[in-house]
C-alpha cells in the first residue's frame, strides 16, 4: 500500500472511532501520560490547524521545549474544542501532507498508528491496526527510534504472536505486533498484553 494511502486510511479510520466514544471517554485517560483521549485527539490535529509560523511561535514560548510545547497546546485546545470538531479534524485532513518536522513521511504514519492506538488500546476497544500499515512501522523500529520515544527494551526481544517479527535480543516478550510497536514507542501497557518473564516491567503503574 502506498504510505499516503495507508496514512488517509488511518486518519479515517481514527475519526470514526473518535466520532462513536460515549461523552465520558473523552475523559479517560491514555497511554499517553497525563493525557485524557481529548487530548490526544488535540494533539494529533495540531498539525492540520497550526501554520508554520505559528507553531514557530507558540515554540519560542515554551522556550524552545517542543515537549513543553505540545503538552500546552494539546490541554489548550483539547478545551476549546469540542469532541465532534476534533474527530472531524482527522477525517477533513485524511489528504493533509503534514509530517513531523525533520522526519520522513512514515513518521506522520507513526504518528496517528501510535495516538490511536494510546487510545484504543487504554479503552480497551480491541481495534486492530492492518498488518500492511504496522509492518511499515515496525520494519523503522531500530536503535534510533528507541532512543527518541525513550524506549528501554535492553535485555529483551520482542515477538509478535500475530505475524513474523522479532526485535532485540535477550528475554523474550511476547505480544500482538501493535502492542510490541507501543513498547518501541515508548509506552507502558495495561496488564494482559504481554507474555514472559519481564512483562511486568512493560505494564503501565
């Protein structure tokens, strides 16, 4: 599947997930620390709705911490915005060409692949990534990402029960494929997600 393809998939996909939560979802928390689901869905549509200019700025003012930056910005807008218009960001802007700045197009891939699933999968919605977008993903998993998402896989190596991928070495920890993708990402998971010997270390508090 071409990856633009794959990407105005995903954001379609996301919206219509979004667009059918309860009220009181969007008020859970995610895997996304500090985040509710509002926030998260805030924070995946800055892109289609920031210029360069005014990402610029709102940059200079978190004193050019991009981390300080989108948690502001996600909180701000996640209470501007009301639930419908933030799911609907993500359908209108399927097509955007928005990608993280300095990264290729399979970052902007990553990007909705791994918000969505700090929702779904802290939901507990069951929704399943398609292999075709995962397997782009999970053939950029290397030393590079794990140190950027600040991902401590040593003494490890993950296997996906679900389709041929392994990554590391060391224990094995076993899980479906978009769920080891999350621990690349730097994630925690609730508990049942995984199989071995160090799966506790990987559950989120």
């Amino acid at each position: 599947m071409d990856i633009r393809t794959a990407i105005a998939a995903e954001r379609r996909e996301l919206a219509a997930m979004l667009d059918g939560l309860p009220a009181e979802s969007w008020d859970a928390p995610t895997l996304c620390a500090g985040w509710r689901v509002r926030e998260v869905a805030a924070h995946m549509s800055l892109g289609f709705r920031y210029s360069f200019p005014k990402m610029a700025w709102e940059l200079v003012k978190a004193r050019g911490s991009l981390d300080r930056m989108t948690d502001r910005c996600a909180r701000r807008d996640a209470a501007l915005f009301p639930p419908d218009e933030l799911a609907a960001a993500l359908a209108d802007n399927a097509n955007h060409p928005w990608k993280p700045p300095t990264l290729g197009i399979e970052a902007a891939l990553g990007h909705d692949v791994v918000h969505g699933l700090d929702i779904s999968v802290a939901l507990g919605l069951g929704r399943r990534v398609p292999e075709d977008r995962l397997r782009i993903l999970l053939e950029g998993v290397d030393s590079k990402t794990l140190a950027f998402f600040g991902a401590d896989l040593d003494g490890v190596q993950l296997r996906a029960d679900d389709l041929d991928w392994t990554f590391g070495t060391g224990t094995p920890l076993t899980g479906a494929a978009q769920d080891l993708l999350l621990l690349a990402y730097g994630r925690r998971l609730p508990p049942g997600h995984l199989r071995g010997e160090q799966c506790d270390r990987f559950v989120a508090a």
